[in-house]
C-alpha cells in the first residue's frame, strides 16, 4: 500500500519531533548555581583583627622594707580609695645605720624630694595642656555648629581634651606615687636610725581604682620590694591591637574604629590614638614570621556603656579605612582573574571578570575594579544595577552554559 504525500508528510514530522524530544530528553542538565544582584549601598573598606584591653596606668604595691606582713583582707576587684590603708608592716628590729648607709638612705630621701616636686611641676604643666584643649574644643563646637567646619573636627577636638583630662590625672597619680616614695624613703631613714623599730608601718594606697591582681594573701615575712598587690583605674581603659605591618601602615591617628565582640550587645565605637612607629617579629600559629605593629585604641563610649569590661578582655577591633554610600558593588566571590585582560592591560583594577546570568545562560563579562572590603568590591565599569551575578564559579561553568538559580 503506497502512502499519500500527506501520510508522508505527517510520518516525517512525527519522526522529526521523536528526535528532538530524544535529544532534548538527553541534553545535559542545567547547572544549580548560586546568584546575587549588583546593587548600590553603602562600602565599608575596613582591617579587622583581635585586640585586649589594658590600663594606661597600673600602680604595683611593693614592701617599703622589710618585715612581717600581715595577712591581706582585699580580693582582686574590690575599689579601693586614694590614701587607703592596704596592708601593714611590722618592721623586722634593725640596727642603726652606719655612717655610709645613713648618707645612702639621705640621698635616697633628697631623690624622692626632687622627683615629688618634679611630678608637681608636671601636674601644673598638664594642667595648661588641659585648659588650652578644652578652649580649643569650645572654639571647634562653635565653628562646626556654624557649619564652617565638618564633625570630625570635633570628634578630634573631643578626644584631645579626654586625652589632656587623662593626663591631667596621671600626673595628679605621679604626684601621689612620689608622695609615698618620700614616706618611704623617710620611713627606711627612721627605721634605720633606730625609731619605729616595733610600730607597724601601713601602707596607703596612691589612687582610686580597684584591686587587679594579688601577689600576697596570707601574713608571713616579706622581703623590701616584694609586690603585694597591682592596682588600676578601669575609667581609663584603652585597647591594644597588633595588625600586621602592610596593614598598620594604611592606619592614622583619628581613624574610626569598632570594637565588637567583647561581651556586650551592640559594638562600642573608638578612635586610633598611636600606631607604633616600630615593629616586632611575631610567629603565627602555622609557623609564619610576621611583622606586627602595636596599634591604641581609645574607647569613645560612655563608661556606663563598657561598665562590666575588664584590663587584658578580648576584644575584635575593625578600623574603617574608607566608606563611601551608594557604591555599585558585588560579592567578592563572583570574579576571577581574566587572563587575556591581564596580559593585554597593566593596570591593577582590570584583569577581572565575571559571569552575568542572562535567560538562563551565563554570560562572561570583563569588569574593572576598585575598592574592596572582606566580602565586596567595588565596581568601576562593566556591570549595571541590578545584573544578576554568578557566585561560586566552577570549572564547568563557560561562556553560554546554562545554569539554574538555586532556591
């Protein structure tokens, strides 16, 4: 039986729509990939790296001589204040000074004298240094309220006159530490010339503070210079961060910092006050030399706010070294190198590509760059503002490939 030219004609088309349903039923699938879209928002280009916190000032309290201590009734934490007694001494008999010993402890005696009225000196000269910063911030308020100035002025003047504050305080402390040198001193001179040979000898303590850390508890005899107990001012905590040299070097004085995970809910922010002018050799727990720089932090937060952080606590700092708002920008993730851009064109920002998710296929695309934090980048050109971007690139991956966004 001869087929009709239409019967000819329908056979053909069915076969031709078999085949394509075979190849289409056998066609690889299409790849699961992950994706996100270029956006403009805000860029923060920042170093992160583990800090602790530390006492600009510490206070150990040393035996003025030698003798039986009496037992010790305060634990570390406890506040102490200014001219407190600590702990006391009996002094252990002695003989009277020879004639070469009475000079030495007189000579002694004259240098606590000097160095008491040279901390005096210095607590006058801080003193100016504080009046003259609190006029500048009072003049900087002024001309950044009028809008001649930007804030951050002000947020330098601020901290200057924190920073002349604390020093106005550290050498009051100075004062106080070359106070008690002199009675010292004057105690070793009397003890040795004979008197107070029985009397116990108390000793006060130089500031307001808290109790850190106690070398001492229990009664027993102490030698002269012993440590007994190390006292602090929580108030002037500052934080300590070793970057690596390539890092501190893009680090100034004034920058903005946050110090996050320390304990508490919301990070507290702070502000560079030194970066080391010299390094040091410091190996990594693989086993890498590395050259690290000491960088300090000042906490710009209330006190109330930070009321419960303690010396030597860990924190994470993150300086800012730039940010900028409505920056076109996409995952780091999404670029690899592009060889040919590379060899064809030196400068740093090229060299780039990525994949642009079009109708289900992907799309190579040469971008250029700029800045970059931990997990973006900027882009420069090459990409628009609400491209769908490919993450995650695999070898599988090529110009026209198709992909399927994972859910």
């Amino acid at each position: 039986m001869q087929l009709s030219i239409k019967q000819k004609l329908l056979y053909s088309l069915l076969a031709i729509l078999l085949l394509l349903a075979l190849a289409y039923g056998f066609r690889a699938p299409a790849t699961l990939v992950d994706s996100d879209l270029v956006v403009r928002t805000r860029l923060e280009v920042s170093v992160e790296e583990e800090g602790r916190t530390r006492l600009a000032d510490r206070y150990q309290v040393s035996a003025p001589l030698t003798g039986y201590l009496g037992r010790i009734g305060l634990e570390p934490g406890d506040t102490v204040a200014q001219g407190q007694a600590l702990f006391s001494i009996n002094p252990t008999p002695v003989n009277s000074l020879d004639a070469r010993s009475r000079v030495q402890a007189e000579a002694t005696l004259a240098r606590a004298q000097a160095a008491l009225a040279a901390a005096q000196t210095q607590v006058e000269a801080e003193r100016a240094r504080l009046e003259l910063a609190d006029k500048e911030f009072a003049r900087i308020q002024r001309v950044v309220e009028a809008g001649h100035l930007p804030a951050d002025n002000l947020d330098r003047a601020r901290a200057e006159a924190r920073r002349a504050h604390a020093s106005v305080n550290s050498a009051r402390f100075a004062v106080d530490v070359a106070g008690d040198e002199l009675e010292n001193a004057q105690a070793t001179l009397a003890v040795g010339g004979g008197a107070q040979r029985n009397a116990p000898f108390s000793v006060n303590s130089p500031i307001k503070g808290v109790v850190l850390s106690r070398q001492r508890q229990s009664e027993g005899t102490v030698q002269a210079g012993e440590a007994v107990l190390t006292l602090g001012d929580l108030d002037n905590l500052e934080v300590e961060v070793d970057l690596l040299s390539s890092d501190a070097v893009r680090v100034q004085p004034g920058m903005r910092v946050e110090l996050a995970r320390w304990g508490g809910a919301d990070a507290l922010p702070g502000r560079v006050r030194r970066v080391d002018p010299a390094g040091f050799t410091r190996f990594s727990a693989l086993g890498v030399e590395e050259q690290r720089v000491w960088v300090i932090v000042d906490i710009d937060a209330p006190r109330a706010q930070w009321q419960f952080l303690g010396d030597a606590y860990r924190v994470e700092a993150r300086f800012i070294l730039w940010e900028g708002d409505n920056i076109l920008q996409i995952p780091t993730s999404a670029l690899f190198r592009d060889d040919k851009d590379v060899r064809t064109n030196g400068d740093a920002g090229h060299g780039w590509a990525c994949y642009v998710i079009e109708q289900g296929r992907a799309k190579r695309r040469a971008v250029s760059i700029s800045r970059r934090s931990g997990l973006q980048v900027e882009i420069t050109s090459g990409l628009q503002e609400g491209d769908r971007v490919l993450l995650y690139r695999g070898h599988n991956i090529v110009d026209g490939s198709r992909v399927k966004l994972r859910l």
